[in-house]
C-alpha cells in the first residue's frame, strides 16, 4: 500500500464550471455542511463562550486563563490518533465501520460532555465544569481526527478542497450558533419568570438556569451530526494486514504512520513539514492580535461583531468557495501559492488601517480583502495536506499535520 501511494497520481484534467458545480453539490460535499456544523460546534463552548459564563459567575480572570488549557486537547490529539486509525469499537465497528463508529462514540461524548457542563454550577463547585469540558474538548478532538479521515476517504485528491469549503460553511456556521447563538439562548432564558424569580430569590445577576437551557440547547444541537453519520456511507474500507502480536500491532498504529510519510517523501519531508509549520503562521498570529488592535483603533463592539464577526464570517465562506473551486480547475499547488501572497499582501493592510485611523468603511474593506485570501488559503491548504496522507494512516497523519499547522503559530502569538 505504501508503494502505491508513493507513487503521485497524474494531475486531474480541468474542470469546467459545470462540473465545479456538480462537485459541490455532490452527496460527498453536501455532508460535510452537516459534520462539519458538529465538529465547529464544541470548540467556543469550551473557550469563549465558557470563559463568559464562568466571568460572570465570578470567577477570576487568572483561573478563566488557566482553564483555557482543556483547548490544548486539539493540539495533541495526534498523540491518540493512531487509536482512531486502527482500534476496532465493540459492536459499533461491526455495525457501523470504522470511521462512522468513531464518529459516532465521539460525538455522543460531546453530547454528554455539554449536557454536564449544562447542569453544573461553577459558583458552588468549579471541579465538575472543568471536568465536562475536558471530555467535550477530549471527545470533539476525536471526533475530528475521525472526521478527517472521513472525509479524505470519501473523495479523490482533487475534489478534497471542495469539501474542505463545505466543511468549513458548516463549521462557521456552527461557530457563530456556538458564540452569538448561545448567548441569545442565556439571554432569553433570563427573562422567563421562573427563572427571573429563583435568579431574584438568590439575589445574584448570574442565573445558572439560563445557561443551563442554553447549553442543552447546544447538546441536542450535535444531534446533526450524529443523524447524518446513521444515515451515511462508510468509506471504502483500506484493507489492513492483521497483526500477529500486540507489538506488531503497536508498530503499525504508532510508528507505520510516521515511517510511511518519510518513506514516500523522503527529503522532502522535512520541506513540507516546515511548509506545513509556516504556511498559516500569519492569520494565526494576525487573528489573535486582532481584537487588541480594534480596541486601539476606537472601535465599539457592535462595529466589530458586526464586520468582523458576521461580515467577515461570510467573507471567510466565500473565499473558501472561491479556493475549492480554483483548486478544482487550476490544481491546489497554484491556488496554494496564490493563498500565501494574498494572505500576506492582506495582512499588510491593517498596517494602513492603523495609518488611516478609525473608519466603519476602511474596515470593512480590509476584512474583505483578509477573510477572502483567508478562505482561499485554507481551502487549498487543506486539500494540500489531504494529498499527502496514505488512506491506510489518513486519520493519525492528518493529525499530526493539522497539529503542526497550529504548534509554531500559536507559540509565535505568544510573544
């Protein structure tokens, strides 16, 4: 298997307009909208939506930064992704596969993991929400190292970026329900009476009960995900040679994934890792940097939900369509190196931004032109890191790429 992967399939033929089109409304593509809703659900709800919650709760803000750890999950699940790639579920693989066994065990723990974090209160004990979010952050992570792997199973190479931009319509979408969604909840729940009067017999600001039906709310939100892993496929299953021993087996889920990517690129491999580590280093660095830079810039709040976070969202979305579609009839290396020059040429206008001063205008404008080239990037970027799995490892490479991606960028941020 490994030979045959080493071996670079010949570049797809351009794709007309009629086909791009035909690509993106593919069943394929189509249910990766929906997997990917589940997988962009969990991650604000263990980040920035909890650290609201927990803030106002009264919870100091050095805890509420220590706590923001369980997202190191994500980072890391390279470390457990061998286990997703060969472990055999009881009962679940026999009736479902391998990958949609995962999926499912994952997003049930998700599910569990928000109904807990829903019923515990952070004022009288904070160990039981800590201990929540660490099986959802734990649970979403697997759920993404399966959900991977799906979907670079579910597709050839050249159509990957197409789901790739599906995938992240579904996931942003997710995002904003997970962020702006679940405070509208909390809010509206305030003002039910039953809960305004056990919030003014308790004398506290902080109704439990509110976030309580919010985060249910949530729970039951993963149901789309795990619906539309019943109703679909598995993948066409990559036959593995069975081991003979628990070493062997232990050779193949652990070490067989690294081995066969320096087999098949051999010196290569240590260009494309730095290329994996670089590539995204400045909208990583730029995105963390950004809401300090707004506040300096005067803007209010509702400016800036309004263009960055539901604006530049849809910006985000179209530059991915727009970079799905490229890699479709152009080839992700092309689209790949344009993604790079655009993303830095953009980054370079909030320099002018800061030289122009405040502007509702001059803002929307760089958001457009960032969140575009940002979307363009990522879609080619992910097809690039599909084409360099083998499908008998996808689920433990794809993971350690997707690691990589994120390790020197968030380090860099730091300083």
């Amino acid at each position: 298997m490994a030979e045959a992967a080493a071996t670079p399939p010949a570049r797809p033929p351009r794709r007309s307009f009629k086909d791009t089109v035909r690509v993106y409304l593919a069943p394929e593509s189509l249910r990766m909208l929906f997997l990917g809703f589940a997988a962009g659900l969990p991650l604000l709800l263990v980040l920035g939506t909890l650290s609201f919650r927990l803030r106002e709760a009264g919870i100091d803000r050095s805890t509420i930064g220590y706590l923001s750890w369980v997202g190191l999950a994500y980072g890391f699940k390279w470390a457990w992704a061998p286990l997703v790639d060969r472990l055999p579920l009881p009962l679940l693989t026999s009736w479902l596969g391998r990958r949609r066994s995962w999926l499912l065990l994952a997003q049930c723990g998700v599910m569990a993991g928000l109904a807990g974090m829903a019923f515990a209160d952070p004022r009288a004990a904070l160990g039981p929400m800590v201990g929540w979010a660490l099986v959802v952050a734990f649970s979403s992570a697997t759920q993404d190292i399966a959900l991977d792997a799906y979907r670079i199973e579910s597709a050839p190479t050249d159509e990957q970026p197409a789901l790739a931009a599906t995938y992240q319509t579904g996931y942003r979408l997710a995002m904003i329900w997970a962020g702006a969604g679940v405070l509208w909840l909390a809010a509206r729940a305030e003002v039910v009476p039953a809960v305004a009067q056990a919030a003014q017999a308790a004398g506290a600001a902080y109704q439990n009960t509110a976030w309580q039906t919010a985060y249910v709310v949530m729970a039951a939100s993963m149901l789309v995900g795990v619906l539309t892993v019943l109703v679909s496929p598995e993948p066409a299953r990559v036959a593995l040679p069975p081991a003979r021993g628990a070493r062997e087996w232990l050779q193949g889920a652990l070490i067989e994934p690294f081995a066969d990517f320096f087999r098949r690129y051999k010196w290569q491999a240590a260009l494309i890792l730095a290329l994996i580590a670089v590539y995204r280093i400045s909208d990583v660095v730029m995105g963390i940097m950004a809401n300090p830079f707004y506040v300096d810039m005067g803007y209010t709040k509702d400016e800036v939900a309004a263009v960055t976070k539901i604006y530049g969202v849809i910006m985000t979305l179209a530059g991915a369509f727009v970079g799905g579609s490229l890699s479709l009839r152009f080839g992700v290396m092309r689209i790949l190196l344009l993604g790079a020059v655009l993303s830095a040429l953009t980054n370079l206008l909030f320099a002018w931004l800061a030289g122009y001063g405040h502007s509702v205008p001059a803002l929307i404008a760089v958001v457009s032109a960032d969140n575009l080239a940002s979307g363009i990037a990522s879609a080619a970027f992910v097809g690039y890191l599909s084409s360099l799995t083998n499908v008998s490892y996808s689920a433990t490479q794809y993971a350690l790429f997707s690691s990589l991606m994120l390790m020197l960028p968030k380090f860099v941020a730091g300083f």
